[in-house]
C-alpha cells in the first residue's frame, strides 16, 4: 500500500511539472506564430498597397520621350532568342512599337537554324525605319543558354544601356521611357551610375493566358496574386535585392564593373568578369542584380509599367515542375532561414498556424478565424489582380472570375506540397536537360551535350 502511495505521489509530481513546462512551450509558439502571422500580413498588404498606389491608375508619359534623338539617351534593346516561344511575332513587335527617340534591337541567336529566325525576319520587314539587327553566335562559355547567347550582343551595342528582355515578354509603348526616366533618376543624361543611384530598373510580371490549360491558369494565378505582392512588398520595402530577367534596364559598364560571384571560377588564374562570370549560374537574372546591388552600392527601381509574359500551353505537371524548379535554383541562392520560411507566407499554412496563435492568446474560434482569413486574403489577391491589369486591358484575352478562383485555389493547395518536393533533391531540368545544383548556386550539367 505504502509503494502505491508512494508512485502515485511521483505521477502527481510529474504533472504538476509537465503541465506547466507544456502551456509555457505552447505561449511562447503561439507568441511566434503570432508575429510571423502579423509579419506575413505586413508584407501582403504591403505588396496589395503597392499595387494599388503603382498600377490601378493611367500611366502617364515620359519627358524623356518627348526629347529630339540628339538629346536623348540611347539605348539597346536584346531579345536573347531559342526556338518558338508562346506568342512570339507579337513580343518581338511589341519592342519595335516604342515611344522612344533613339534604340537599337538586337535578336540574339546561337544557332542559324534556329525556328525563331523566320519570325524574326518577318518583324523586321515590317518595321524597316527601327535599327535592328540579328546577331547569330555559338559560342558556349557556361551552362546558361542565355549568358552565351548575350555575350556577342552586350560586346556589339551601339549604347551603354542595355535592355535585356526575354522571350515571352511583351511591353507597351511607352515602357522604355518611363525605365530610362527611372534609371536616369529625371536627369536627361548622366555618366554610367555611382554608389548611390540607381542602377537596374525593372518590371513585375504579369502573366497573360491565351491557351487556357489549368497548368498556364494556375502558373497564371501564381504570378498575378502571390508572387506580385511578394516581389513588390519585398522591392518596397529594399533591404536587398529581388529581380526576375524578364525585363531588365542597366548599364553595360556597371555590368563589366561585377567580378564573379563563381567560386569555381574565381579559382581560375584571370576569372572572368562582367556578364561571364555568371556563366555557370541558371538564374544568371538574380545573380547579376544582387552583383549591382552589393558590389557596386547601386539601387534598384519599378517603373508603372507591368513586363506582360505570355504563358504557353501547360499542363499542371509543367506548373509543378517549373515551380520545383526555381524552388530548388533559388534555396541554394538566399540564406537558409528565407528557404525554411516561405511555406509560413502561403495562405493556406498561414491561416493555420495564425488561427491557432490567435484562438491560444485571445480564445477565439479557429473555424471562424480561418474562413475570415482566407476569405481576406482572396480579396487583397483579386485587388492586386485587378491594379496590375488596369493598363493592359485591351491586350488581355476574355477571362472568367470562377475559372481564376478554382486556378486560385488550386496553387495555394498545391503550394506546401510543391515545397515539399523541392527540398528532396538538388537535380533541376530546363529546356531538356539535367542539371545539378551546388551549395554556391551554381549549376553542374549531369548529362551528356548532345
């Protein structure tokens, strides 16, 4: 009877001691999921305030487009070009339609057979006045398709500045204007940039669906709501660099500034700079911007202006391999904490943890707090939809509300998951080929060139 006494007394003293050590651990993660609740938030609105203060207005004209071809600064387009890509003759000729003094375009290919040469061929005729030309070059230097087929185009411009603008990307009339006006921070003319001043200017994607396969509706889905705030939150907010190559301005001379950020390369007797240094990287577009903004001291800016990206036909395989993709190029590219934390920024996980901070530190109903809040958060992403679209109404293809909100729901499901894949492996495949990515960011081909 005494041993009995004796355990039960031990069992009531663990109690005492576990319960509290338990509701103690449970108030300081609910006091964190908090936070990162109310952060997550922050940033939302942040990227919906941006929106709406950038885009759900008229753009106006620029000054600088208004000036004599004398006074203005020059500027070289590069169209880096493989193959047909969704929608090509128009974007191709949407940079030939320019309110712009003085530019230059330059098609850049790497093979003379190359299907896109025709189209080309067929731009150019239509638009004989527009100094343009077709700069064919194969020479491989890295594992980045686009690096080499810019290396002959950034050597031969007429211009200092460069704007580099990729395949699927189509923009309106006065883009380049407003990006020069931008870069030149309402200057007429300047010297390449300083410390200090701005030295890349950029667009945020906005994707337009002609083909409407549920792969192109949810990518599309993606890109107008989640990505956009978060790429124009995270701009607004400039404690470091966010860039996409989709549609990028900055100076040829900043560029040839940037040494290698390439530890392979940087082993080499006379490592290469400039744009060959970031050869062997895949997402050559963050690398060259994160170069600018930390080597050179130099600032990024947005225009009002929107780089609209014609999706092709994918199927949601296509989506989900496209989004591991990045997943797996970007995690080996910004610190390990920002990799670890981008599944607590999706709607979906967010509600969870954040109904369940808030029903443990205020004892409300999670059900009820959840509803609400993803209920908000489709509502701030149809407001930034609808802010990034206000200009490009006339190019946009009739879309249905109801098919956006299935697409909708269908990347948030799908956000965690996709996440989830992209942590099992380092192994990517673009444009048909494997390879593997390494803790500096670089990419190491695994197959054989064929």
């Amino acid at each position: 009877m005494g041993e009995l006494t004796s355990h039960a007394s031990r069992d009531t003293e663990l109690t005492f001691i576990i319960f509290p050590v338990a509701g103690t651990l449970s108030l300081f993660a609910a006091i964190f999921f908090f936070v990162l609740y109310v952060v997550v938030w922050s940033l939302c609105l942040l990227g919906w305030r941006t929106a709406r203060i950038r885009y759900a207005h008229p753009t106006l004209p620029s000054r600088i487009s208004s000036l004599s071809p004398s006074s203005a600064p020059g500027v070289t387009i590069i169209r880096p070009l493989c193959g047909l890509d969704q929608n090509l003759y128009n974007t191709l000729e949407s940079c030939m339609k320019l309110d712009y003094p003085k530019f230059e375009v330059i098609f850049a290919l790497q093979d003379e057979h190359d299907e896109a040469i025709p189209v080309v061929r067929m731009v150019m005729e239509k638009y004989p006045d527009v100094k343009a030309r077709v700069i064919i070059d194969s020479t491989k230097i890295g594992v980045n398709p686009k690096v080499n087929n810019l290396l002959r185009p950034f050597q031969e411009a007429s211009c200092d500045l460069l704007w580099v603008i990729d395949s699927t990307i189509s923009v309106t009339p006065g883009t380049l204007g407003r990006a020069v006006e931008a870069f030149l921070s309402n200057h007429d003319t300047r010297d390449p940039p300083v410390a200090g001043e701005v030295g890349l200017v950029h667009q945020v994607p906005v994707a337009l669906c002609y083909q409407k396969t549920w792969g192109s509706l949810i990518e599309q889905a993606y890109l107008n709501t989640t990505h956009a705030k978060m790429y124009l939150a995270i701009n607004a907010v400039a404690i470091d660099s966010c860039v996409v190559g989709k549609s990028n301005l900055y100076s040829r001379h900043s560029i040839s500034q940037l040494t290698t950020p390439s530890p392979s390369l940087r082993q080499l007797p006379n490592p290469p700079t400039g744009l060959a240094g970031f050869s062997p990287f895949l997402a050559e577009d963050n690398m060259i911007a994160l170069g600018i903004w930390h080597q050179l001291n130099l600032k990024h800016a947005m225009t009002s202006d929107v780089a609209l990206d014609f999706l092709g036909a994918l199927s949601v395989k296509d989506y989900i391999d496209r989004r591991v993709r990045w997943l797996r190029v970007r995690k080996k590219m910004t610190p390990i904490i920002a990799t670890l934390l981008e599944p607590f920024t999706e709607s979906l996980l967010a509600g969870l943890y954040g109904s369940w901070a808030i029903q443990r530190l205020l004892g409300a109903n999670i059900p009820a707090l959840f509803i609400v809040h993803l209920f908000t958060w489709l509502m701030v992403d149809l407001s930034t939809r609808r802010s990034l679209e206000t200009n490009i109404q006339a190019l946009k293809p009739p879309s249905s509300t109801g098919i956006f909100l299935i697409a909708w729901f269908a990347r948030e499901c799908l956000a965690l998951p996709i996440w989830l894949l992209a942590m099992t492996s380092d192994v990517v495949i673009w444009r048909g080929r494997k390879y593997k990515i390494v803790s500096s960011g670089e990419a190491i081909r695994m197959d054989d060139d064929r």
